[in-house]
C-alpha cells in the first residue's frame, strides 16, 4: 500500500519523544517509525521486516535531519575514538532493489508492501528449505537466553521446513555450536537477500591504522538527533513560556525563526 513521507512537525516531534522515552531499543524503533505511518497502516506495522522498517527510517531520517550523518566510533585495536562520516543515500544505495523500488523520491510515496516479508530458497547444513527475513514482532518476542538462537530459527524458517532442521542438529547433538553455526549461515543468506539486515561500515584508524567493522543501527541513530531536537525544542518552550506565558503547543507551532527571534529579544 502507498504512502506519503512527511516530515514530523515540532509538536509532532516532541510527541513522538515522549512516547519513544522509557522504551527499550525495539520498541522505541517501532515506535520512530510508527510516527510517519498512516493510522490506516498501523496494524501491518509488526508484520514488516526489521530490515523494511529501517528502510523507512532512513528515508524519515533524510527528510527530517537531512542526508549526512556522523557517528562516533572506537578502534578494535588501540580503542582509540575517531568520527565516521557518511551519508544516508550511500547507505540505502547498498539496499536490495525489492526495497529501492518502493520509495518514489518524486513524490515522497513509499510502497510498504516492499515491508512485508516473502520466503526465499536455501540450503542449510545440506537441507533445503526456506526462509524469511525477521519481522518487528519477531524481534519483540526473542528472550535473550540460551534457546534464542531456536527461538529465531524456528520463527524464520517456514515451519513445515524447521522439524528437518531441527532432526539434522539433533544428530550433531543438539549443542550451542551447533545452533550458531546455523544461524551463521542463516544471517549471511539473509545480507544477500537483504544488506540492510545488518548495515556494517568500515574505518581505518588514523593512529594505529587498524581497520575495524562498525555495526550502524539507524534506529539509535534517529532516536540520538531526535533527542537533540527536542532538547533545543524544549529550552525554547522553557524560555518562551517564562517570558510571555504562551502554551507549548503554541510556541512549537511557530516556525523555529519566530522563536528565535523572541528570545533574542528577551535577552537583549
């Protein structure tokens, strides 16, 4: 189904903030990019790939902040921090062309039925069978202990498929190794499917010149600059209601060079 991308107005943005505040990363992700989706699409939102819902991020991401991102990080070797600078178009440049061709940067509509998740073939330990990538509610489901690796697996792949996978790693004796291994071949069909699955940028470092793999997650990314908007949204807010006693929704309502100029004012 089509929809517009628009940009989230102030109000909009501080709403969304509020919201998103004593979430965890799942959650809070879901809830980014519930923000710039239609009430009518809601109800399709858990049933979309991971990967289809940080495809919609970086398009918000681009149309709210703008195309260039810089993040921080750590070598691998000496730990030494450095700042990597990129862009989102280089990234969405690397996405599968089921998922490029759903966005129409002419007229800002997305198709979301790019979001939803189709089976593909696949070879795993020898056994053919398929796969899926992982939706949003698999995500919200996973428990974090040591039967997540058969949690995933089970969920990815097409249940008629998972008892065959399940009998072949039984013969390997069951053990952690064994499921992580599968699921090693699992995810590296899942990046040729889908690169966005797991976006990675590499950095060599201008100290020792070490070269370290950074996973970049747009989701924290977005929270991150929206977080920073917001703060700067609120301070004018603070300042503003001090001085003239107007409302929040008021004041958030003018453009950001009105306020701007009200404050000069209040501090001259």
């Amino acid at each position: 189904m089509a929809m517009v991308l628009q940009a989230l107005n102030d109000n909009r943005q501080v709403e969304v903030w509020e919201a998103a505040s004593a979430r965890h990363a799942q959650e809070r992700a879901a809830i980014l990019a519930g923000a710039f989706v239609p009430d009518s699409l809601k109800p399709t939102l858990p049933d979309w790939t991971v990967a289809g819902r940080d495809h919609l991020l970086m398009l918000a991401y681009q149309r709210q902040f703008g195309d260039a991102i810089e993040v921080e990080a750590k070598c691998g070797e000496c730990g030494e921090k450095t700042q990597l600078s990129f862009t989102v178009s280089q990234v969405l440049g690397t996405a599968s062309p089921e998922l490029s061709k759903a966005w129409d940067a002419v007229h800002a509509s997305l198709d979301t039925d790019a979001y939803l998740p189709v089976y593909h073939d696949v070879i795993l330990d020898g056994i053919p069978c398929r796969f899926r990538l992982p939706r949003i509610s698999d995500l919200n489901i996973l428990d974090n202990g040591e039967d997540m690796l058969f949690q995933f697996t089970q969920r990815v792949i097409e249940p008629e498929d998972f008892p065959q996978i399940c009998s072949a790693l039984a013969e390997k004796g069951n053990t952690q190794d064994a499921w992580e291994m599968l699921f090693e071949q699992l995810e590296q069909r899942m990046l040729a499917s889908e690169p966005l699955s797991i976006v990675s940028l590499n950095s060599v470092c201008p100290d020792c010149g070490a070269e370290t793999l950074h996973q970049f997650d747009i989701a924290n990314q977005f929270w991150a600059q929206l977080s920073a908007s917001v703060e700067k949204q609120l301070w004018d807010v603070h300042l503003l209601a001090m001085a003239y006693g107007w409302s929040s929704q008021d004041i958030l309502t003018m453009s950001p060079a009105r306020r701007r100029r009200h404050i000069a004012m209040i501090i001259e």
